[in-house]
C-alpha cells in the first residue's frame, strides 16, 4: 500500500530536504493528505517472531513531535494516534505530550489496531480498532504513519566479533550493569543507542561519559597531539569607515527554495556601507568560509554579514572566520533568512524575499556600529567540587579524580550514599547495597577525593575556573578553591496525603515497600495481598511530570514478592506503565506470574477505605475495571503508594549559590535539554543524577561520568576564554543609584571608590550579558557591549524601510 | 540578551518611526534562561508603558508583550497573526486614535525625554513581588496604581510638554491649555512651579510664558 508509511520516512517528508522538499504529499497521487493516522508500537512490545520484545522508548515522544510539525505545514490536518501507553516519561514529556494533546483535530486513541484494506479509487487505507464504549469501527484515513522502533545496528554481529564484544540477548551491545558505557571488554566503551533505545539526552549523557572513561585511561596522554591555532594579527580599523561584506547563504535549497537568494544580493549592495555582496551555496561549508576569508582580505571589509540561519550554532563558526582574516571577531552579524523566514514562510515566496531583505537591512545597520570587543583569559584552577555524596556524585568524584584532579566531595548527611541507601535491588538483579558499599570505600580510598559529611554550603562566589565555595562540616568551616562545580543533589520521595498514608501503617510507599522485603518482614511476605496505587502525587496539575522509575520499581517489587510468595495476589493500579527500553520484559514476566494490572483514568482514581471483610481486616481499594466498565473492589492487607520523586528539599538555595536555575517542575535546569543535558547556562556548572530529573540508577552513572567528562574539558585546560560582550561603566555618567546592582542577580555589579566618587563597576567574568543593567539604568551609564543601544536603535531606525 | 533588556526607548522609537504595533517576546514567567528574570521587568515596563499611551490618547493595544518558549513554534504564529490582525484593525498609528500629528509628535517627545524618571518610578515604586502575569495586570488595573500613576507621572508629562511647546514660540496659558487639551487651572499650576524652578519666565511685554 502506497499510502502506508514508517515514521522514518514520514520524517523525511517533513524536511525541507526531503523528497517534496518539506511539503506533506502522498506518494500515490502527490497531494496532501488531511486525515493522517499513526499506529503506535509497530514491531516493539511483542512477541511474535520477528518483532522486538522491548519497548522502543523513543517512539511516543517523536510521535507527537510529528503530529505538532503536521499542524504546522497543515492547521487543518486531522490526527488520529493508535497507541497503548503513553510513555511520556522523559524531562518535560508529559507537557510536550498535553501540548499535542490539546491541538484541534486530535485525537488519541488507546486501541490495538489493524489495516483493513486499501481502497482501489482513492488509496485510502481503513484501520479497524476497538473503544471501549463503541467497540470495533473501521475508519478511512488518507495516509498512516507506523511508528516503527529501534533495531540493534545491522551487521551487529560483524560489529561485535571485529571488537571482540558480547551482545545482550536482544542484540544490543552487552554492558556492565553498574557502568552502562563498559563493555564486556575493558577498554572498549559504548555510547547512544547500542546500550539499548534511547533518546537523544540519554545518548549525550553516555557520549560525554564514555569520554570520561577513555580520559580515566588515557590521561597521561592528554594534550600530546594539540597544537596550538596561530590567528594572523588583528587588523586595526578604528580609523576606516565601515566596509560590510554580505554573504547571502542558499543553505541547499533550505533557504533559495523560497527566498530570491540573487535579489537579496542585488538589494544589500544598494545598503549604506556595503561595498561587497554575493551568494553562496552553504556559507558554513569549509570552502565559503575560506572565500570570506578572502573576501575580506581582498575587498579590505571592516565588517561581515552572513545572511543565514541562526546565529546559535554557527556564529561561532563564522566569527572564527574573521579571526583568520585578520578582522576582530565581534565585527560580524549574522541575518537570520532561514529560521525567521524561509522555513516559515515557505508558501509566500515573494513576501519571504522582501522579509529577508528587511532582515538583512537591519543586520547591517547594526554592523555599521559594532566594536572590537576583547575576549578575558582566564586561569582555570584544576579542583573540582562535587555538591552531593549519592551514587551520581560518587560516581562524578572518582571519574574526576581518576583524571589526576583533586575534588572535594561534599554531603549534607553524615553518611555517603544518598537515596540509593534505601534501594536494595535493581530490576535487573543488581545488589545496590553492595555495589554502594563498594563504591563508598573506593571514595574514601581515593588519594584525591576529600570528603565532608554532614556538610552545609554557607557561601559560593567566584566565576568559571575560579570558584571559591565555603563549607560548613564536622571538619569545622572550608574555603574551598575550585575550577569547576558538580551539582548532585539528588531528590526527595514525596510524602503522600492521599489514601490514608501516614494514618494506617498498612499504607507504604515504594520504598518502604522495599525496605520491607529487603528485612523479609513477615507480615508483608506473607500477606494475602497487595495493592499498588501508581502516579500518586504526580502527573497532576501541581507536579505536571512523570516521576519515570516507579512503573519499574512496583514491576521489581512485584516481582520479588512473588519470587518469595508465589500465592500472593498483586494488584498494581495504573495509568500508563512507563517500563520503556528493555524493562518491558519484566512488565511482561510479572503479568505472566499473575500479578494484575489495572489501568485507572486520572479523573477516576482508586478509592480506598478500611473495612472487615470475612472477619479479615482489610483496607478495599475501588477501582474502575476499564475493560468491563465495572467498579472492581479488592481487599488488600498491604497498600503500596507510587509517591512521586520531587525536586530535594534546599534547590533553591543551591540555585541561589551556584546561580545556576530550576525548570518549571523545580528540578535544576539544563543549559539545553538535548544537547547540553549535563551542562548548566552557568559556565564552569555541571549536573547529574536525580536533581536533574528523575532516573534509575544505570542512567544516573551515565550522567554523573558525563559531568565529569564535561568537567574536564575545563579543567584539563589552564586557561579558559569568556565572551567580550558584557557589560560596562561609563563612570562619569554613573550617579551611584544602584538600580543596576539590584538588578543583576549575578552579583556582577558591585561600588568601588573612585576619583570621582562611588561608581558601579562590572565584574566581566561574572557578567553573563543579559543587559537588565542597561535598561534600568537612568543615565545610561552601565552598557552591554555588542548590544548597545545605538546598535539597538538603529535597527529598529532601519525597521521602517526603505521607502 | 534578555527581554528585560528591551528599553523603553526602543518602544518609544519604534512608535515615534510610525510602527502600528510593537511586539515583544520573551521567556516563559518562572523559566529565566538568566536566573535575573528579567522578563517580570520587562512585562511591567509594557504595563507602563500601556499606560502612559492611554493617557496620551493613543490605544494601548498596540504593544504587546507575550511570554513563550523556543519550542513553542505554533503558539508563536498564532500570536504574531492575532497581534498583526489586532494592528490591522486599529488601523495607521496616531490618525485613526483622532491624535494630531503635532501634538502627537509632541507628546511622544516629553515621553522620550521622561524616560530616566520613568525608570526610577518603574524601579521605586512599580516593581512587585508578584510571581505571575494577571497579578501584575491586576495591580496595573488597580486604583493604587491609577494614584501613583496620576501622582508621579501624570503632572510631569504635562511639565515636560508645556516645555517642548514653549520651545517653539512663548505662549500663553490658555493657548497653551488649548494646544494641550488641558485644563488651564492645572496649565497655570505647571507654569508657576516651572519657573519657581527656573526653567520658563513670563514675559511681561508679550504677556507670554517663555523659556528661562
């Protein structure tokens, strides 16, 4: 059937490089389809031959990427989504997942489905599937989408010989379950998907943790193959006029698909001091950016605007450009034709050419008053401080300290160990009291690691390379002098008011559950009963996240409950069993051994009250059967509680220290959720484990060796470079009002005496640009450079037009 | 750069260059890329600034800020087409408010050279410690505010026109209370304390205020 196609190739439809060039068409009849279905778990979680047992763990999410990008080419599309759970269990899932959910002309569908036929006029496919209130229906839809999982790489085995490696039994690469990035030869590290499905945050995690364990190795070694790059001296051109270079990118047909890429050209050199203007087919390739290079050079340009994309992730690049040429780097803009105006006005061709010459024209006003800007070379000082003595920051500690620094561990209980003290097991068997105890000594052993328990952090200044952090512990007060900051505080177990917890001793959370059988308490072992009540103070209106292990954790201690107790009934009431990755397995073990499983809907929860049943006192959990549409009611002796993982009690204090900041959940926020997972927007900052979010335990050591990867990039330096756009005082026109020192919550602004009297004075170090400073200013004394507002003013100045 | 780094003379420029509509973005409330959130700043320089166009006539619809993530692409659009239609209604900056272009020009100009007061009025006494979007329009709505603002603002704007006029020729109080639209009892109540001040005289053989 035409019309039936993978999320792989539907994803390449949705590109701009894809094969219509970004627009939705149907291969049958190259027109765009209105009514789109996708059928979710497409050869994962089954156990026909062929398929995958496993969850794919990726698959929900990208779905409703899909289904949001599909909006955005076609607001009337209408989407239909076939799916079981919905796994929604990564940072910020559950609020992507409402945003897809509330979009017009959605609908999610909770049914096993299956293609009914194709009809011959139209190519229409029917999908039959089943509700619980209408039964079985066919449905007609124009195009249908299989969200189809990950497979091991192909040749995997090939792969595995060649290295001499073991695969695990689903074919994906074999790993030390307490360091996931460790195969089964030493030496020989994994990161990204060959540990098993994962999405791209995990994937960085193990990709800057696999560093930390080849840096572990090779460390002796570090820095003997670098060669310094030699700039060609900068150019002084404070006394010419500006002289702008535009390089007009067609980025493929990203941005010449759509926008007159010649016209644009053609209209800049007609700008004020543009003397030189041209196309080029991808700016960033390494041959363009050697012809601006020569450009510059050749043409004597002063100044350089590349209408492009965003200015995010090349302008690096592009600056570098100009180095090379002589020319201070902050003589550039980039005008953004892409982002802002080819990709979103794809259909309006003629307007999206005006548009990027508007852009274009503001870019250069504002390059005709940019400055040279100096970038601040700092020494880096080689300790590190790790903030939190759990599995994360032990792990983070030894893999730093492996690496030849010294760091000092600091903890608020008077023992290591953290959460992972009252954990016993692990899913896949791993005794996490042992390993723990192991891990503990192998801290304490370490020459370069200097422990401080029952520690508190009183004060924390300092910058990038030059921390100075005061800790208040049983050794008494500590100045500690570090280059860079671990964060790993961990998390708390929410305290449930819900369902009679904390007044009947029968009602547990998770982890005592666990601690519980771990002690092999009689009475819970050899209970009748036990009730499992999911989600319990989570994804709800005030904590709107999935708290990501519990569905694994109720699976594990169901398991072992019934590994000691067969005859035990097990009931665990759920919403969606987030048991991704390769935990499906044990979901499905454990619905094998009998152990029930009970969907409820949020709007329906379980009810629990006390009561004598047959003489036996019990407490009656009430919930509604979604299968029959009947209220069950089971009485159980033990009730166990799914409490949420909630950010740790003092993160506000901390994110107040370290001036780092907390997302909306208030668990401490990434410098970008994919890409930089570990690092914080605060340079010099890194995080890991459970304070970032909730994880297991195998995902926490991949992130605290990332953060001890990404640590070392700074530490393995002596020197580090901080941007030269920051703020500035101009003294005489400071009146000493202080508005700006208020305003900076970096503490960057501070009074210092002068001739003249108190003036404010920046710390450029600590300035992170955001230029509050500037706008509360009255006088406009205090200014951010490379935003000035005369670099301001005159692009809105150049916002009217040109007539 | 931050949306609280958006000057109110940006504002004020945009709009004194004829722009129909000002729009700003900035971050989610609660979810500072900085950990200054400064968009609370920048969110009560718009309530302010709001303001002062309705009491210079002009609809205050006409600036907008909105508060949206980089991963929110389609409510972006949705708000920028809703604020670009909003615009298109109200038509052509000044003219469709019946504003003259003179005293528009005018008024403007006293706001522009306003704007250091305005920044400590803003930093003094608008600053809250609300944490979320209604409460601070609630407090811009609120009769508190309403004093503060007829207090600190309302008579220094009318100061600072009278001055721009007279820098044109000297005027009397009922030509200047005429041009003005304002009440000659208060015109009279700016020019004596103006040149207590010393900044206009009365000349007595034009039987004129004037500049000092």
């Amino acid at each position: 059937m035409k019309n039936v196609v993978t999320s792989m190739d539907y994803e390449r439809l949705l590109c701009a490089t894809g094969p219509y060039e970004g627009e939705i068409l149907r291969a049958s009849d190259r027109k765009h389809p209105h009514k789109i279905a996708w059928i979710q778990c497409v050869g994962s979680r089954r156990v026909t031959p062929g398929d995958n047992s496993y969850c794919s763990a990726v698959c929900c999410t990208y779905t409703q990427k899909q289904v949001i990008l599909t909006k955005d080419h076609d607001a009337e599309a209408q989407c239909t989504i076939f799916h079981n759970d919905i796994r929604s269990y990564g940072k910020d899932f559950e609020r992507f997942y409402q945003r897809a959910e509330i979009l017009p002309g959605i609908r999610f569908i909770r049914s096993y489905v299956s293609i009914g036929r194709e009809i011959p006029e139209t190519k229409n496919v029917t999908i039959r599937y089943a509700t619980t209130g209408d039964g079985v229906k066919e449905e007609e839809f124009e195009l249908v989408i299989l969200s189809v999982g990950l497979n091991p790489p192909a040749d995997v085995k090939g792969v595995a010989k060649k290295f001499g490696i073991e695969l695990d039994p689903h074919g994906f690469c074999k790993t030390n379950p307490v360091n996931p990035m460790e195969t089964s030869r030493p030496g020989i590290f994994v990161s990204g998907a060959f540990q098993g499905p994962a999405d791209i945050p995990e994937s960085v995690f193990s990709a800057s943790g696999a560093s930390s364990l080849c840096g572990e190795f090779l460390d002796y070694r570090r820095g003997k193959l670098t060669k310094e790059r030699v700039y060609p001296q900068e150019r002084d051109v404070s006394k010419e006029e500006p002289r702008i270079g535009v390089f007009v990118c067609h980025c493929g047909a990203n941005i010449g698909r759509v926008v007159s890429v010649p016209s644009t050209v053609e209209y800049a050199l007609t700008l004020p001091n543009v003397v030189y203007a041209q196309e080029q087919l991808f700016s960033c390739a390494t041959n363009s950016a050697k012809e601006i290079t020569d450009m510059i050079k050749e043409k004597g340009l002063n100044r350089v605007v590349v209408a492009a994309c965003s200015p995010r992730t090349l302008e690096p690049l592009f600056r570098d450009t100009l180095r090379e040429a002589g020319i201070n780097q902050y003589f550039f803009d980039m005008a953004n034709i892409r982002e802002h105006c080819s990709w979103v006005h794809s259909k309006e061709k003629e307007d999206a050419t005006q548009k990027a010459k508007d852009i274009t024209r503001l870019s250069v006003a504002r390059a005709c008053h940019l400055e040279p800007l100096q970038e601040i070379d700092l020494p880096v000082n080689k300790m590190a401080l790790v903030v939190g003595g759990g599995i994360a920051g032990m792990t983070c500690a030894l893999s730093i300290a492996n690496q030849g620094h010294e760091v000092h561990l600091v903890e608020k209980d008077k023992d290591l160990g953290g959460k992972a003290r009252r954990i016993h097991y692990t899913l896949e068997g791993l005794d996490v009291q042992a390993y723990l105890r192991d891990l503990v000594r192998k801290v304490y052993q370490h020459p370069l690691i200097h422990v401080y328990t029952d520690a508190i952090i009183t004060e924390a200044t300092g910058y990038v390379g030059n921390f100075v952090t005061k800790v208040k512990s049983e050794r008494g007060v500590t100045e500690i002098k570090h280059g860079a900051a671990v964060i790993a505080v961990g998390a708390d177990e929410y305290k449930p008011t819900e369902y009679f917890y904390g007044k009947d001793d029968r009602v547990l959370t998770l982890l005592e559950l666990e601690e519980k059988i771990a002690k092999g308490e009689e009475k819970l072992i050899h209970a009748q009963s036990l009730v499992m009540i999911q989600c319990v103070g989570c994804r709800q209106e005030d904590r709107n996240y999935c708290s990501r292990v519990c569905c694994s954790q109720a699976v594990k201690n169901a398991l072992k409950l019934k590994e000691i107790n067969p005859r035990m009934d097990i009931y665990i009431l759920y919403r969606d069993m987030m048991t991704y990755g390769f935990s499906e397995d044990y979901y499905r073990e454990a619905s094998n051994k009998e152990v029930k499983f009970i969907r409820y809907e949020p709007q329906d929860k379980p009810q629990v009250e006390a009561v004598k049943e047959e003489g036996r006192s019990v407490l009656r959990v009430t919930v509604t059967d979604p299968i029959l549409g009947q209220n069950l009611a089971i009485g159980t002796d033990f009730l166990a509680l799914a409490a949420a993982i909630i950010p740790p009690v003092g993160n506000r204090e901390i994110s107040q220290l370290f001036k780092i900041s907390l997302g909306p959940d208030e668990f401490f926020k990434e410098a970008h959720v994919k890409l930089r997972p570990v690092d914080f927007a605060t340079d010099g900052v890194f995080l890991c484990g459970i304070a970032h979010y909730p994880k297991h335990i195998p995902e926490a050591i991949n992130q605290a060796y990332a953060a001890a990867g990404r640590a070392l990039t700074l530490l393995s330096h002596d020197i580090v470079t901080v941007s030269g756009s920051v703020c500035e005082v101009i003294e005489n026109d400071c009146v000493s009002c202080g508005a700006c020192i208020t305003a900076c919550t970096y503490g960057a602004i501070e009074f210092r005496e002068t001739a003249q009297g108190r003036k404010a004075w920046v710390n450029p170090v600590i300035c992170k640009g955001d230029g509050l400073c500037n706008a509360v200013c009255p006088t406009g004394a205090v200014y951010l450079k490379h935003f000035t507002d005369e670099d301001l003013l005159s692009q809105i100045d150049a916002a009217v037009g040109d007539g | 750069m931050c949306s609280g780094r958006v000057d109110l003379a940006f504002i004020l420029r945009a709009f004194s260059n004829g722009m129909d509509g000002v729009f700003i973005g900035g971050c989610r409330l609660k979810e500072c890329n900085y950990i200054t959130h400064g968009n609370y700043h920048a969110l009560s320089n718009v309530l302010l600034f709001r303001k002062i166009m309705e009491h210079i006539g002009l609809n205050p619809e006409r600036l907008r800020i909105k508060f949206l993530s980089s991963g929110e692409g389609i409510l972006l659009v949705e708000v920028i087409n809703d604020f670009c239609q909003k615009v298109r209604e109200l038509g052509p900056f000044g003219k469709s408010e019946g504003v003259d272009e003179r005293g528009l020009k005018l008024n403007l100009e006293a706001v522009t050279q306003l704007i250091p007061y305005f920044k400590l009025v803003e930093r003094e006494k608008l600053r809250l410690p609300f944490k979320s979007e209604e409460e601070y329009k609630e407090f811009f709505a609120s009769d508190d505010l309403n004093r503060l603002f007829n207090e600190l603002i309302i008579d220094k704007l009318a100061i600072s026109q009278i001055l721009l006029l007279l820098r044109e020729k000297p005027l009397s109080t009922g030509e200047i209370s005429k041009i003005l639209y304002l009440n000659p009892s208060d015109v009279s109540r700016h020019l004596n304390s103006s040149s207590r001040y010393g900044l206009v005289r009365y000349d007595e053989s034009r039987k004129r205020f004037a500049l000092a």
